[in-house]
C-alpha cells in the first residue's frame, strides 16, 4: 500500500467557480482520488479556499459585506457545491486558517534567515480618487505583452504572463474605475528567486515524467530569467507581516500568491489538528504527510490544476520550500489542464455565458457533469463545452452505453428470475473470451488513469462497457428465455457479474450512479474488491447463484433535443 498527497489548485473565495475551474482542477483530483482508495491506497486530498488577496476584497465591496464574513459565507458556499459534485476531500480549509497564518510567518522567518528576502522600496500605483494604494487586481489596464485591455495588475488573463500594475498601459482602479493615477515608493519584501533559479532547474530536470505541458511552462519561465518577486502588499485583508520579522515591511500583508500555496500545508495541519486530541500527535501527523525526516519521504505527491498556475507551482512555491532550508516535501507529479471554453469563447458571469456548478446541479445530478468533462478533459489542448457535445456525451456514452447495459440486464433478471441472481447454465466459450477481453480492457483503464491520462481513461471505461452490450446482442437472452432458461440464466448471471465490476470501475468517474448499482448486490456490500487487473475475476467468483440482487432502476434519463435546447438558450448557446 502506497501514501498518495493530492492536492488540487485552490479556488478563489469570490464567487461560485464555473465548469472550466472545475475540470481544470478539482475533479481530477477527485477522479484520481477515489481511485487510489479503491485500489487500496493511503489517500490524503486536500484543498481550500483561497480567501486573500483582491478578489475578497472586491467581492466583499461589491456586496456591501465585510470582508471577513463575505469569505465566511463564501467559503460554505463553495464546500457546500464541491460535496454535491461528489467531490471527496479528506479536508477542505480555509487560507484564512490560523495554521495557515502561523505556517506562512514561519516560511518567511526562514527565507530572511537564508538570505533568500529582501526589504526595499518600490514603485506601486497610488489613487488619488480612493486615497489609497492600488496593489495587483486593484490595478486593471492592457497588457503590454499582448495588448489585452482588461489585463490585471497581477497577470494577464489572457497570455498568462506575470505582471507588475506598473507594467500595465493606461492603468485604472479597479475599485472605482479612476484613471486620477500616480506611483508612489512603498517598501516592500522580495522572495529572491533569481539566488534560486539554479537549484530550481536542477529539480524540474529530474521531472521527466512531467506533462509536456507542465514542463515546457516551467523552462520558459527558467530560460528567460527568474525573477526576484514582490511577497507583500498594501492590503488590509491578509496575514500581516510580522513587524519583529521585517520591521521595513510592517503595515503590509503577505502577497496572496505567497500564502496561498503554503494553503496546501496548512489545509493539511487543520486536518491533522482536527483528527488529534493534542497539538504534539496533530504535528506528528501533519509531519508524516510534509516533512520528508519524518515520514514524507515515502508520499507521492501529486499536483492538479488550470495552466495559468503552474508558473506559481513549478517556480515560486518551491523557490519557498527550498530557500527555507527545511524537508518539506516537493511535488513529485503535476497535472496542469488547458483551457476549457464555452462555444470556443470564455466563460463569462458578467456576460451570463456558460455554466457554473449552481446552474449544473440544479439542471442535472453531478454524475452527467462528471463524465462529460472528465471524457472531454482538456489536457493536449483546449476543448471546448457545447451542448451538443454535453447530450451526445450523455445519451450515447451513460445512457446508450453504461445504462443500458445495466436497464437490460436488471429488466431481465427482474422479470424472469426476481430478485436473485440466476441459477443454472454452464459458461461456455464465449464467457471464457469475454473475460479475457475484460481483463485487457480493465488493464488498459488501470493504464491510463497511473498515467493521469484522463480522456484515455474515459475511452478505456467506456470501452468496458461496450464489452458487457456486445455479449448480451450476442447471447440475446430476451429470446433464450422462451427457448432456453438454462442458457438465459448462464448469460445473465454473467452479466450480473459485469454490472458489479462495473460499480467498481465506474466509481471514480460517476461515484453516484455507480454506488446505487453496487447496491444492487446487498450480500456483497462488505466484500473488499480492489480496483486492479484482478477485480474481473473477483467479481467473476463473488456473484454467487441465488444470492440476492436488487434492480437499480434507470442510472441515468436521456436529454431530448428540447431539453439540450432550451438550456442553451438559458445559459447563452453559440455566440453570434
């Protein structure tokens, strides 16, 4: 049994995330979670809100809330909707932790102490309309790499580039849209990358195993020169710098992007805190899981998230970790996602384009979500969500495929034999190749989900059940029974024994659907069936004559062409 950390990039507290946040992020993670666990696997999944920065701020003056509260709400809100997506954290914490105040001051006490900081005054835009300094998102303008005229202070959502608001052509407030701008000198702490980029490339190169996206993000980055960066800001709402640690920077908070990757560690030791009874066993634990002289070492760390953060994650958070001179554990595998587009075009609230996980749940139980996106993963290149796409992904893969599969085999258990599984037949040939066929197609799953490959994984599970449809055509058990029971009970007690391994396999992609098919087997509800190339025989042995079943009844409704339709006219179809 292996230990497997997996975390997934942090969503911002403002605001309910849309489908493209989900896919890019959270629920591969969650994908590859469960699958760990059914195989057998330690599995700690972590994630958090990641509550500092502008967007609270924002978001809490656009509501007329404080700030504190606003993230608060927000962040139930957020936990609420990632439960309902099945997503199955083993904790889900708050930036805005105590832990993560503590782990975070004590990150920057060590990268002082190494020589890997600097205090010193710089040039950031003042409003004179606001009467207050404007750091990062407070700043919008265009970028001057791409020309992309809603460019934050912070990075261009649109190149993805690092950016400082001074950088920024025809600068504005994002508070109060003012242009009444001028730069003013205001010290603050560097992290000094530049001393680590040596260090940092040596460890990249050991990542060879890396997506070629990940990697080719990281080198760019590496080959044009690292950067010192700016660590603090002039905010009210953030952990504060500690005025004894760096006395030049006091009045400032730490840089959202400084705090919240150490979110990862802290997230950890609120779990760890949370299933103690005393602070010495809850940093025993939380040591067990990051510190790589006590027990870390044996973890694999896995890492899931949109492209526009790896930057932040292959350079600037271990530049953290390595300057502090400490054991923390690295990420040993990081996933990164491209874009996914609604109709090729952004996701836009504002717009009132595309959907977010409210819309979803409330059109559509998570697991058709899950599979869709998961299926259509945007991991060589963006893809695109259309509703055309979304109803054939649905009707012809979980209703057409999986479900029907399942619908015809219960029909007929149901209806010839009760609720039992099927006595008497002998397996014959065609049983014999079709569980070496479903062994192959099992390992190719297995494949493909260790490989992080996720649309592969979507093609080898659907492949499964395509398996299961071809048998039944070929023994057609809803003509044997006029003719042959015995042969009838043979093909469905066989079938029965697919729909199982099924419940099995199907769980990381679509954890609801397959839960209610594994009820359909009571008598086995406390059979261990690891997830791996022998679970087609353990389901072939476990599915005994006359033990119990229960039919599921239909796992998933097929969307009409009205349906499809007007739900593109709700959320806004194909741009004119």
């Amino acid at each position: 049994m292996a230990r497997h950390l997996i975390t997934s990039a942090l969503p911002y507290i403002n605001g309910v995330k849309h489908l493209g946040n989900l896919v890019g992020s959270m629920l591969p993670a969650d994908v590859y979670a469960r699958y760990l666990r059914a195989a057998g696997h330690e599995v700690l999944a972590i994630c958090a809100t990641d509550e500092h920065g502008t967007p609270a701020e924002l978001g809490a003056l656009a509501e007329g809330e404080d700030v504190a509260e606003y993230c608060a709400r927000h962040y139930e809100v957020q936990k609420d909707l990632g439960n309902r997506f099945e997503l199955s954290w083993d904790w889900f914490g708050r930036t805005s932790s105590p832990q993560n105040h503590v782990l975070t001051a004590h990150l920057a006490r060590q990268l002082k102490a190494n020589g890997f900081t600097d205090t010193h005054a710089t040039k950031q835009v003042y409003s004179l309309t606001d009467s207050r300094f404007l750091p990062d998102r407070y700043v919008v303008g265009t970028c001057p790499n791409c020309a992309y005229d809603r460019a934050r202070g912070d990075q261009c959502e649109n190149c993805g580039k690092p950016l400082e608001p001074t950088a920024l052509i025809e600068p504005r407030s994002a508070i109060s849209g003012s242009t009444d701008l001028e730069v003013r000198e205001s010290a603050h702490v560097f992290l000094l990358q530049s001393r680590l980029a040596g260090r940092i490339r040596e460890w990249v190169d050991t990542k060879a195993d890396w997506p070629q996206l990940t990697r080719s993000i990281a080198y760019k980055w590496l080959d044009e020169g690292l950067e010192d960066r700016g660590i603090t800001r002039d905010l009210n709402w953030g952990i504060p710098v500690d005025p004894d640690d760096f006395p030049d920077a006091a009045g400032k908070v730490w840089y959202v992007w400084f705090d919240a990757p150490i979110g990862y560690l802290s997230a950890t030791r609120e779990w760890a805190d949370d299933r103690s009874g005393s602070p010495e066993l809850a940093e025993s634990l939380f040591d067990t899981w990051w510190r790589c002289d006590r027990g870390a070492d044996d973890v694999t760390y896995t890492q899931f998230m949109g492209k526009d953060n790896v930057p932040f994650h292959t350079l600037s958070f271990p530049a953290t970790l390595i300057g502090s001179g400490e054991p923390w554990k690295l990420v040993d595998r990081l996933k990164s996602f491209n874009w996914l587009t609604y109709y090729g075009g952004k996701f836009s609230t504002s717009e009132q384009r595309g959907i977010f996980m409210t819309d979803a749940l409330d059109t559509l139980p998570a697991d058709y979500w899950r599979w869709f996106l998961m299926a259509n993963a945007p991991e060589s290149d963006d893809s695109s969500f259309t509703w055309e796409l979304f109803g054939d992904a649905v009707n012809k893969d979980l209703v057409g495929t999986f479900g029907n599969f399942v619908n015809r085999t219960a029909s007929q258990v149901d209806r010839h034999f009760g609720a039992v599984v099927p006595s008497g037949g002998e397996s014959g040939e065609i049983e014999e190749e079709l569980w070496v066929a479903v062994k192959v197609r099992m390992g190719e799953y297995i494949d493909a989900i260790d490989a992080l490959q996720f649309r592969r994984a979507a093609g080898a599970l659907r492949s499964l059940w395509v398996e299961g449809n071809v048998y039944l055509e070929a023994r057609e058990p809803w003509k044997t029974v006029k003719t042959d029971m015995d042969r009838t009970a043979c093909t469905l007690r066989t079938a029965l024994k697919l729909a199982l391994l099924y419940s099995v396999a199907a769980e990381p992609f679509v954890p609801a659907a397959a839960g209610r098919l594994r009820d359909g087997f009571p008598e086995l509800a406390d059979l261990d069936l690891p997830f791996d190339t022998e679970l087609p025989a353990m389901c072939r042995e476990a599915v005994e004559e006359g033990s119990e079943f229960a039919k599921p009844g239909m796992l998933f409704t097929k969307l009409t062409p009205e349906m499809l339709d007007e739900w593109s006219q709700r959320f806004g179809g194909a741009p004119e």
